[in-house]
C-alpha cells in the first residue's frame, strides 16, 4: 500500500515509480511507459519526458491501482 498527499496526476513520469512498487509487471520499462504516456520530446542532449499524453488511458489504468479521494471528501477527516 502507498499513501501520498500529492497529485500527481499531471505529470504522469511522477507515477512511474509508484506503479512500478504496486505492480511491476504492467510496465517492466520507463521507455515502454515514457513514450506512451509522457509525451516525449527529442532534443540535442536526451528526451524530455515531462509532458503528458493519452491521460484518459492512464486514468483508466491507474483507476485499477489506486483510490483517489479528494480534499473536499475527507477534510472532516483530517
């Protein structure tokens, strides 16, 4: 189980790590992960992949490995 306060939703290379400690199997290679979802962007010195691409698929992955709640739902929680 992991627990984290930040969204990081809009950078999804933040969620690679994540993802790959809940079920290492669904994406064994950041490449494989990289080019699909971080919209990557070929420079002179390397690729930059912190962008975002395909979110909706990404969502519907994610919606698998984790629960996400909102501050407005669990603020009289906290």
């Amino acid at each position: 189980v992991l627990l984290s306060g930040t969204p990081a939703v809009s950078r999804p290379q933040e969620l690679f790590c994540q993802i790959q400690a809940v079920a290492p199997s669904l994406f064994p290679y950041f490449n494989t992960f990289g080019n699909r979802y971080c919209n990557p962007v070929h420079r002179q010195w390397g690729t930059d992949y912190n962008g975002s691409s395909n979110p909706r698929e990404l969502n519907a992955i994610l919606s698998t490995l984790m629960i996400r709640r909102k501050k407005d739902d669990v603020l009289s929680q906290l």
